[in-house]
C-alpha cells in the first residue's frame, strides 16, 4: 500500500526512518536537493551522505552518546563505535562521489551486498538516532545550512520516528538498540518507536534501571483491536527500577509462557 511519509508541519525538525529500508546495496544515492540539511532518507537511501556531511563539518554527540570501543566525540566516531554492537569489532568505511552523485560503503573491506543484512538495516538507525543529538563544534565561519538548523533544533526541537528497529538483528544487538534509542531521548529528542522485539523494549528498561534516562521520560503503549475493530491501547506504568505495573495480554510474554511449557516435566 502506498504511504504517505510528508513531514508534519507541527514538528519541522523531523526524522522519519522506515520499516522498508533498502538493505545492502552496492551504490547509494546522494541528497542533491537545494535543502542542503542532512537527511537519512525514508528507507535510510541518504545514510552515507548523512554520515559524510556531518562528519565533514566536525559535528559532536554528547559524551553519553560516545561509545567506549572508539574514542572520541566526533559524529563518525559515535557511528562507528554503535555499529560495533551489531558485530563486535567490525570495521565501516565509507566515501562519497560528489560529481557522480553516489556513495558507498565497506564492511570489513567487503562491499554490503557480501555482509549479513543487519548491518545495512541498522546502520540508518544508528545514524539518524546520533544525528538527531548531534551539534556543530562551532557556528562561526560556517555554512548557511548549519546555523539555520542548530537555529531550528534549539527552537523547535526534534522528532525521530523509527519503526522496527529490531529488524534483522539478534537479541544482544536489539537490546543494545533499545539503549541507544533511551540514550538519545535522554537528550532531549522525542523518539516515537514502533517494535515488535521485547530486546528492544528490555533495552530501555535497563536504561531506565541503570538511571541514563528518567522512568518519566518513557512510554510504551500496546495497540490492540476490540471486536468490533477499533483499536485500543494499554498503557503499563514503567517505575525506576525498570519494572511494570501489568503486563497486558500478548505485550511481549510469550517468552515467558514458552519457557514455562518447556520447564514443564515430561509425564
């Protein structure tokens, strides 16, 4: 079905990343419109250009956000560092062609199409939650388009909705995930998540136990339909310890009914 992805006009500071990412691709496009702000893409098709322009202009991500395996503030580091959670120890590269308008990446000197789809499918995620936070060093002697958007970020701030974050990950790299998500909307970035993974949701759980972001700065919602099809949500209440009130029936537990049919002795 078609979709329609324009951007609300009560937000103008707006981030949308889908679930119909591109995966690995060989070559992606570079954003040539006139509006020179960063932008990942719907399907994440700008990540690379995203990446290469703020790394470009020296943007920095709050401490909270760097990542212990790299070191360094830096935008590109922060990315790099996060990635490294979806596949400890990989190495990114990337390089852009601005006269033939396309970029491409490396995965451990191996081009995308030859490296596992998580990597593809996380990476807009990554560098659309760090560009959401990130900042310019400085805003003397810069481009036009970096002083109008730290303008409009500072006034308006910023909205990132991201669906299916857990998409082609295993369980450490959508937990990990769900902390990046927590980390950020600590910053002050409103972050509306649409998921079907519990790694994720146990993710930001232990962010809130581990006090990096408020227990009333998080919301889950579980979306449901009643029987004559209108939808209905439940609203669990989420305390400082990262614990529940009530588990709404199918919010995330089947893992729980699944271990407990397996404990169960053989008669």
């Amino acid at each position: 079905s078609e979709h329609n992805n324009t951007v609300p006009f009560f937000c103008p500071e707006f981030i949308y990343v889908g679930a119909d990412r591109l995966g690995p691709q060989t070559f992606l496009p570079l954003n040539v419109a006139l509006d020179a702000r960063p932008k990942v893409g719907n399907r994440g098709e700008y990540t690379l250009d995203l990446i290469d322009k703020l790394s470009k202009y020296g943007y920095l991500v709050p401490e909270k956000l760097t990542h212990p395996e790299v070191a360094g503030e830096t935008y590109e580091h922060a990315v790099k560092g996060w990635l490294t959670e979806i596949a400890p120890g990989v190495n990114f590269e990337f390089a852009t062609n601005r006269k033939a308008g396309i970029s491409h990446a490396e995965i451990d000197e191996h081009k995308p199409t030859n490296v596992g789809f998580g990597l593809s499918y996380t990476l807009p995620i990554i560098a659309a939650t760090l560009c959401s936070v990130s900042r310019a060093p400085t805003l003397e002697d810069q481009d036009d388009w970096v002083r109008d958007w730290e303008e409009s970020k500072a006034t308006n701030g910023i909205m990132l909705v991201i669906e299916n974050p857990e998409a082609h990950l295993h369980p450490q790299g959508q937990t990990a995930m769900g902390r990046l998500l927590a980390l950020a909307a600590s910053c002050g970035v409103q972050i509306i998540v649409e998921t079907h993974s519990e790694h994720v949701m146990d993710g930001i759980r232990i962010a809130v136990k581990q006090e990096q972001i408020s227990n009333q700065d998080v919301t889950f919602h579980y979306l449901s339909k009643n029987e004559d099809g209108s939808s209905k949500f439940d609203t669990p209440n989420i305390d400082e310890h990262g614990k529940l009130d009530f588990w709404p029936t199918g919010f995330f537990d089947q893992t729980l009914r699944n271990r407990a049919i397996l404990a169960r002795k053989a008669r």
